[in-house]
C-alpha cells in the first residue's frame, strides 16, 4: 500500500464517516483557492539553490544545514503539525524509509513551525528515527515559497476542531507551509522537489530515494 492509497482511505472516512458536510466544504472550497494562487509553481525547484538553515531540534540544538552538506545530501519534508493526520501518515511512511535514506549517506529531517514540546509528541507518536526541527514563523518555509495564511473561515474551523495553532506554533500568524519534499545535494543545489497546496497529497518515498540513490552513484564515478 502506497503512502498516497493510506492518505486516500484516511481522506475518504474523514469526509464520510467523520467530519460535517459543511467542514468538508470549506476545506475543499480554500484548498482549491491556494491552488488557484499558483503559490505552488512559483517555490523553489530542482535546480535552485537551497537556502541555507540553522534550526533547533526537540532538544534544543542548532541543526544546520552546512553541517549536514559537509557529509552528504540532505532529504528535507516540510509538514505542518502533529494535529494534522496527514502529516502523521507521511511522517510514518518516512521512517519506513528512513534506514534506506541514511544508507545512500543523507541526512533526513523534518521541518514543521510548530514549538519543541509538539514536535517531540510527533516524534513519540510516529516512533520517528530523525529530527524534527523547529522553523519558528515558517521563516524557512518562507524562504522555500511554502508558508502561506490559512483562510478566516478555514482558521475558525480548525479552532472549532479544537486545533489552537497559536498555541502550538508559539505565534499568531497562522500560516503554514504548503507540504513539500526537497532532495539538496552536496553542492546545496535542490536535486528534487515535490510540492502540493493540497495537504492530502504527498508523494511516495521511493521516488526520493530514487533521487538519492542517483547522487551516491555519482560521487562513486
């Protein structure tokens, strides 16, 4: 089963067994409003360069990304938070990849703007091997094209399912990054890139690890 058929089954009980016809229609209706921004087209790519990084871990230790560089390619995934189900099913599908990131000699993290204590609830949760880091005010997401603000009527939907992102997030912006996958290579250039302004859509592992394996093979030549 592909991480995409597990995100489908979970989409098709939460909007059928689960969530009112009006949440429903609210979600559908400001997702298609982010695609329309054509947001998505305009993040970075493969083939830019990566901007660089120093962002905490759930301990509370700068992570950055030249350090990373210096030993091999970083595998990078953008997520929004552990309130989102979403997220959590692709965090899974990661760690089932996880030992076969490591082996082509990458680094694999991952990148959310909510605060240390969620974070480290996502890490329990998901029973995650690699970092999650902290990119306070989606300042990264940022800088990739990702962070955008949720729609008023979206924002009074996750409040009412009890999702207090301010709290979580440790800010008032309400914005989040669009998910996103990112593949930088050595010479901190993006190798690949897989971004989506529908959060019910992610793309599979092993198409990164494609990537990856392709950049080991290269340093061999």
């Amino acid at each position: 089963m592909t991480l995409q058929d597990k995100l489908d089954a979970f989409r098709q009980n939460f909007e059928t067994n689960i969530a009112p016809a009006e949440a429903v229609a609210i979600i559908h209706r400001t997702t298609d409003e982010l695609i329309a921004t054509g947001q998505a087209d305009r993040a970075l790519k493969a083939g830019d360069r990566a901007p660089a990084f120093a962002l905490t871990d759930t301990d509370g230790t700068i992570v950055r990304s030249a350090d990373l560089l210096a030993s091999g390619p970083i595998a990078l995934s953008f997520y929004r938070g552990v309130w989102c189900p979403y997220c959590n099913i692709e965090l899974q599908a990661l760690e089932e990849a996880a030992e076969a990131v490591r082996a082509t000699g990458a680094s694999l993290i991952a990148v959310t703007p909510q605060a240390a204590p969620s974070s480290r609830k996502a890490q329990r949760d998901n029973h995650l091997s690699f970092p999650v880091l902290s990119d306070a005010g989606n300042t990264l997401a940022d800088a990739f094209g990702l962070r955008f603000r949720l729609q008023d009527d979206l924002i009074a939907l996750y409040t009412g399912f009890g999702i207090d992102l301010p709290d979580t997030n440790g800010d008032d912006s309400y914005t989040l990054p669009m998910p996103a996958r990112y593949v930088i290579g050595t010479d901190g250039v993006i190798a690949y890139a897989e971004v989506n302004p529908d959060y019910t859509r992610r793309p599979d592992p092993a198409d990164m690890l494609a990537i990856l394996e392709g950049l080991r093979l290269r340093t061999l030549a």
